[in-house]
C-alpha cells in the first residue's frame, strides 16, 4: 500500500487497486470553519453552561450513528430500521467484559469491535436474501427480539435496571471536566466516522454501492459483485454503530438495553437520517444536532407532552422538507468533482 | 469462424409453464445472430438464462470454453458478456456519465483504475453513442432513445466480447429506429463485438443478421440465413397463423 501526491491529488495505490482523491486547500477555508466551531461549542459550553454538554454528547453519537447508517442503506439499497441492535451487541459486550473480567475500555473496545463485526457477518446474508419491506420488518424486529432476551437472561443482562459499574471512559477528578473530556471525544469519533464513510462515498466503492442501490440486477450484470458489496457495507457499518454502543456504556458506566434497543431509540436515529438528508454525511450532523437540541427545548417548554410534539414535529419536518434540512444548503452551493450519487430509498 | 457461444440443450421452467425448452444453437466471433420469435416464446429468458439471472434447469452454456452454466452474473460479465434490456433500465439516480464508469470500472478486472480514470474512459462510450452532452443528466430523465443509447455505452463499456440486444428498435419512430441500428452496425466494427440480436421488426434482421434462431412456445424450430427463415412456412404460421403459411 503507498500513497502519493499527484497534481493535487491523493492517490493510493493498494495492489492493483489505484484510489484517488481531490486535495484542493483553496476549498478547506469552510470545512475547517465547521469543524472549528463543533470543537468550540462544547468548549464555550463547559464554561457558560456546562448543564448542556451532554445534550452535545447526544447530538455527536446521533450523527456518529446516522453516518454509517448512511452507508449501509447506500451500499446496501435497503433501509436499515434496528441499527441500535448493533448498539446493544458493542455496549453490551464492552459492559458485560468490563464488569465481570475488569477489563478497561481500551480493551473492551476492541470486544466491541469483534462483537460488531461477528454480528454484522451473521446478520450480512439478511441483505442479500431479504428485500424491501422484509429486510426493514426483519431488521426492525431484531432489537426488540434483543430487548426480549435482555428480559428473559436477567442474570446475565439485568433486564430494565441494566448493567452498573462499568469502568469509566475518562476520570479526570472533575465532573463537568470529565464531561467537556467525553464530549471532545464523541464529536472526534463522529468526524472520524465522517472522514471515513466521506473518503468511501468518493471512491470508486461508491460507484459500485450507488449502483446497487439504483438496480442490483443492472449493477450485477455489469461486472459488480453485488453480494460481496452489500455485506462489506452491512458489516463494517454495524461494527462502526457497535462501537457507539462501547462509548455508551463507558460514558454512562451503565449499560441497559430498555434504553437504546425500544423503538424510540430507533425513531431517532432514524430522524437524524432523515432530517440531515439520506446519505448526506454532513447532513447527519445537522441532523443531529438538531434532533439532539430539539428534544432538550421540547422536554424545557413543553414538559411532559414533548412525548407527543416531538414526533409531530419531526412529521412535519419530514413532509415540507423531503430533502432534509441539508438539502435546503446543498442545492444553493452545488460544486461536485464528479456527479453526485442519489439515493432512491 | 471460431465460435464464442455454445448453448446445449437447456431448459427453464417456472411452475408449470416450460419457459425455454431443450434449446441448442452456438454463435461465432464477429457474427450478428437474430432471435426471433412471437411474444412469450422465450427469447429474453433465453438471454436470461445465458446472462446468468436466471439458471438453467437441464443443459450447458460453453463461452470461449469456459463452461458459464452456474456462473454468477458479475463473473459471467468479466469474461466479456455483456446485454441491455427490452424495457431500458438506466440507473435512474446516477447521471450518464456515472452510470457508464461503473461499467467501465467493474466490468473487467483493470489494473490501476481509479473512478476518475473510469469516467473518463466512460466520455469515450457516451460520445460514441452521442450521449456526451447528455454526461449529467440523471438516468430517469433521459428520453426512450437517450435511455437506449445508455444502455449500449453502458454494455460497451465493460469491453464485452458478446452483446445481447434486446428489441432495441421498441418503441422508437422509424428515424430513431434506423439511427439505433446504424449504432449498433458502428459497435460491431470499431468494437469488434459479436451480437445476438432480439428483434420483431424482421427488415432490420434481414440486413443486419447473418443467421436467424426462431423461437415458439420456448422450442427452437428454425434457424438458418434470413432469407431461408423469411420463407419458411412454420415460422409464418406460428407469426401470421395457419392461413398465410
């Protein structure tokens, strides 16, 4: 594997496998702003009002969460309803392993991370062998069959009271210094997360998922190994979800599948998806922060009934803004190297 | 003339109804092969069959002596088979452009092809069928021809050794028509492609084809010169029925 630097180009080479990619300063000046003002929210936060931080904890594993997902319905041409099974397999694992063999966090992200990718395999053929509304019931069903298992193992699960006494992510002494500390990570994990799946979406990897997604027999008979695609981007996807369910569980020392595997957990996620823009990487994180910040100023104002307002709104939302609120940005300030990928479902 | 495809008695059913039955016939390197046949006699699941979308239920299908019968699609396009569809199927959120490269890119194993090399290998194909000024249009608002002709680069582009043509001439006026067929006889030549060619419209057969299988209720019962087929009493009875055979 080399990388090398070629008219203002990144270009690795792996094998026979050649990757290219744009390197142009003069359009860095806005990505830098963004990412810019992301470190400096919590930051001003901590010292203004450090209540909020966790509201920006929520904002950053959301989008770290719709990112992959993202990829997974690209890559995949199905839409994903129960990624936060992926959540309760790598929170479960990191916790059970952190509390029963004392493991710190280091290591049990690398469980996570098996745990993902085990998960992800087993449950890969689920995209080959299921299509459109099966794919989206089987995947809705698995959390909450998870959920179920959670309730008949208590000893193993702890059913609703979930799991105490996992080992703290980060222990600086001070509380809101250990939460501006957990914040700063979680908004790196989701530009980590955004480089990632960003850099594949304008590789030729893409091509092959867009295709997928537009026609699999097409994209079959035009060379792609559609099988091969579509577990690549169900697994590394889930393994990337599983290991939110690690920073979960190491940032509230506690793990319980009541609170990430029910259905409303899942409608959030999927409202970050949808509000930011399907497939639109930085649209997860307007998404997300909007999603997080919204449920924090309905709870605020309008107390208990933010049960019933915030799906009213988010309905709304969704109709009027069929494109997401990233949308609205990106069909004012269009500029694409090469055609952009769309996404049908 | 060396022969590409060999297809050996196969068959498919589905249910009950015996789709392509017991069907036999072969294809050399640089020849246009017509299939022909009235509605529902099995061409395109022929084509189906041989693609690989469908497998066979008795029989082989040799291509270049490699024998493909249980080969998966995307193998089966590598080794340089190649088809488009009677109902033109662009991916209809990708542009012209994109819809090309990923044919250009997964075609056939490349060495050193980023998808940037792919697209502009992929110019080379839409300009060859006049689509270039149409390189950013979205697949789904792309006109009937357009679509046609996308199809084509698309097939071009994974550098194919064999091409199925599926009714190519549907739905086009007479002019569009006449322009697809000139695009295919320019394929044949600058690409050196060979073409198994599924088409009613018989004038076109006739000049375009130097041999013609005929297909009936799935069975093959004719095949020969178009000349031959053109005149052979079964094949008009099973077209036009008993009074003008």
């Amino acid at each position: 594997m080399e990388f090398e630097v070629k008219r203002e180009k990144l270009v690795l080479r792996a094998g026979k496998q050649k990757f290219e990619w744009h390197i142009e300063p003069r359009y860095w000046r806005n990505p830098l702003i963004y990412v810019g003002l992301l470190f400096l929210l919590p930051i001003v936060t901590y010292f203004l009002y450090p209540q909020m931080l966790p509201t920006i904890i929520d904002a950053n594993l959301l989008a770290a969460i719709a990112i992959p997902l993202g990829w997974m319905t690209l890559g995949t041409g199905r839409m994903n309803f129960g990624p936060q099974f992926f959540i309760g397999a790598g929170g479960y694992a990191a916790a059970l392993c952190s509390i029963h063999l004392g493991w710190p966090p280091a290591v049990t992200l690398l469980v996570a991370i098996v745990t993902g990718i085990i998960f992800g395999l087993l449950m890969s053929p689920l995209a080959i062998l299921s299509g459109g509304l099966y794919y989206t019931l089987l995947t809705l069903l698995f959390p909450l069959v998870f959920l179920e298992v959670t309730f008949i193992y208590t000893d193993i699960f702890k059913g609703d009271t979930g799991l105490f006494g996992v080992a703290p992510m980060i222990n600086v002494g001070s509380f809101t210094l250990n939460q501006l500390m957990i914040c700063l990570l979680s908004l790196l994990m989701m530009l980590l997360y955004m480089f990632i799946v960003d850099k594949i979406t304008r590789s030729k990897f893409s091509a092959s998922l867009a295709a997928i997604n537009d026609d699999e027999e097409v994209a079959a008979a035009m060379g792609v190994n559609v099988n091969k695609m579509k577990i690549i981007s169900f697994a590394i996807p889930a393994t990337m979800i599983a290991v939110i369910g690690w920073f979960y569980a190491h940032y509230y020392s506690t793990f319980s599948g009541i609170t990430y595997l029910p259905l409303t957990f899942m409608l959030k996620v999927l409202m970050v998806s949808m509000i930011g823009g399907r497939v639109q990487i930085y649209g997860n994180v307007v998404g997300g922060y909007f999603i997080a910040f919204l449920e924090l100023l309905l709870g605020m104002v309008v107390g208990d009934y933010a049960q019933v307002v915030f799906p009213i709104i988010l309905l709304v939302l969704l109709l009027s803004l069929p494109e997401g609120l990233f949308g609205l940005y990106r069909k004012r300030r269009y500029r694409e190297y090469l055609p952009t990928l769309h996404v049908r479902r | 003339m060396t022969e590409i495809l060999r297809v050996n008695g196969v068959s498919k059913h589905f249910g009950g109804l015996m789709a392509v039955n017991d069907v036999s016939f072969s294809i050399n390197q640089g020849e246009t092969l017509g299939l022909m046949g009235p509605n529902g006699a099995g061409k395109t699941t022929l084509i189906n069959l041989i693609t690989g979308k469908y497998l066979t239920d008795t029989g082989d299908i040799q291509f270049m002596g490699h024998d493909i019968t249980r080969l998966a699609p995307y193998k089966r396009c590598k080794l340089g088979i190649s088809r488009t569809y009677q109902i033109p199927r662009p991916f209809p959120e990708l542009t012209a452009l994109m819809s090309v490269a990923v044919s250009a890119l997964y075609g056939k194993d490349r060495e050193n092809q980023s998808l940037e090399d792919a697209a502009t290998e992929a110019t080379h194909y839409l300009e060859f069928c006049g689509l270039f000024s149409k390189r950013n249009v979205l697949g789904k608002d792309l006109t009937l021809f357009e679509a046609r002709g996308l199809e084509l680069a698309r097939a071009l582009a994974t550098t194919p050794k064999l091409i199925f043509v599926d009714e190519v001439m549907a739905g086009l006026n007479p002019g569009e028509a006449m322009k697809a067929v000139r695009l295919l006889e320019r394929a044949k030549e600058e690409f050196g492609v060979t073409i198994l060619w599924i088409e009613h419209v018989m004038a076109a057969l006739m000049k375009a084809a130097q041999r013609v299988v005929v297909l009936h209720y799935g069975k093959k019962i004719a095949e020969g010169p178009p000349q031959e087929i053109a005149n052979d009493p079964y094949v008009i009875e099973c077209y036009l029925g008993s009074c003008h055979a």
